[in-house]
C-alpha cells in the first residue's frame, strides 16, 4: 500500500514539476531528462510513471477538465438561484486560475499536443464546463440565445484565463475581486445583452 501510495504521490510531483515546465518553455521546448530532473529522477525512471512526456501532457489536462467540471456542477447545484450560481462559478474558475497561473497556460496553449483519443475526451469535458455557465446565463435572461450565451462565455473566460499574464502588483485577493467584478459586470450587462448590436 505504501508503495502504491509513494507512486501517486511521485506522479504529482511529476505532474505539478511539468505544468511549470510546459508553461515556461513549451511542451516541445521540454524533455524527459527535464521532467526526471525536475524531480530527482533520471529521465528512464521516469517511465515508471508515465509511458511518455505526451501521456504527462494528457493526463494534466485531463486533470484540469475534470475538476473544473466536477467543481463546477457541485457549486452550481448547490446555488439556490442563477445569479449566486453564476457568483459561484466565477469564485471557483478564479480561484482555480490564481491558484494554477502554470496549469491555465497549459490548458490554453497545449492541447493539440495530447494523443488524440484523450484530446477528444478533454475536449468534451470542456464542452460541458461551457454549457454549464451557458445554461446558467439562460436561466438568467431567458431570452438570451444560445449562440449569444456561448460567445459571451468565450469572452469571459479570455478574461479569467488571462491571470498569468495579467496579475501585475496587485494582491491575489484585489486581482480575484477585480476579475469578478470585470466578469460578472461584462455576463450580465454587456456580453449577455440580446439586444441587437447597433
């Protein structure tokens, strides 16, 4: 059981050591003697763990998918009305994104570089962290279309994922309040009017 327990604890280590690698230099800008080295294993050790720098790479955002959508359904469930829904999932994706500058990077930039099989997989959750915020969006203005949901949503999140770039000398607590106020303010004034765009 130890044994089990010293090798998932090794793959966190890898995983959290790539995420800052992949960010920095680019998952092709990275190897397997990095990865190792990253984390006091030769390179050839490191398959022990994973069969691969691109089963890393999937894992990570499989990762990521997971439990941005995991989250985010519980807190949407746990919301007693659209708005506090919507209140809850800016929290969540902010503090997940001030939290992990190295994973949103990652998430954003390197997924045509996962197998395509798990890139598939990886695609479809982040499909249905979409919708989630779009039917939230709709419960709140029933006569927002869908396509004007989604593009809004797109939008949005370009400004919540845009925290490793744009941090600047504020605190994480001013940064988290200033992308939630951005945020909420841009999905239920401007981005989310169904009025026609003169």
């Amino acid at each position: 059981m130890t044994e089990v327990a010293n090798g998932a604890t090794r793959r966190v280590e890898i995983l959290a050591a790539a995420a800052e690698l992949f960010a920095r230099r680019g998952y092709h800008g990275v190897t397997i003697g990095d990865l190792g080295g990253a984390v006091g294993l030769t390179g050839p050790a490191l398959y022990r763990h994973f069969s691969g720098k691109d089963a890393v790479l999937a894992e990570m955002l499989l990762d990521i998918s997971e439990r941005l959508l995991s989250e985010g359904s519980a807190r949407v469930a746990m919301a007693p009305a659209p708005e506090e829904a919507l209140d809850a999932l800016l929290r969540w994706h902010i503090d997940f994104a001030l939290d992990n500058p190295a994973l949103i990077t990652v998430h954003e930039r390197e997924l045509d570089n996962v197998p395509q099989p798990e890139r598939r997989e990886i695609r479809r959750l982040q499909r249905s962290y979409v919708e989630q915020w779009v039917a939230v969006l709709r419960d709140m203005r029933p006569g927002l279309t869908e396509e004007r949901a989604r593009a809004a949503m797109h939008a949005a999140f370009g400004l919540l994922n845009s925290t490793p770039r744009s941090a600047g000398g504020l605190t994480r607590d001013a940064m988290g309040e200033l992308l939630h106020t951005m945020a909420r303010t841009a999905l239920t004034h401007f981005g989310c009017d169904p009025r026609p765009i003169a």
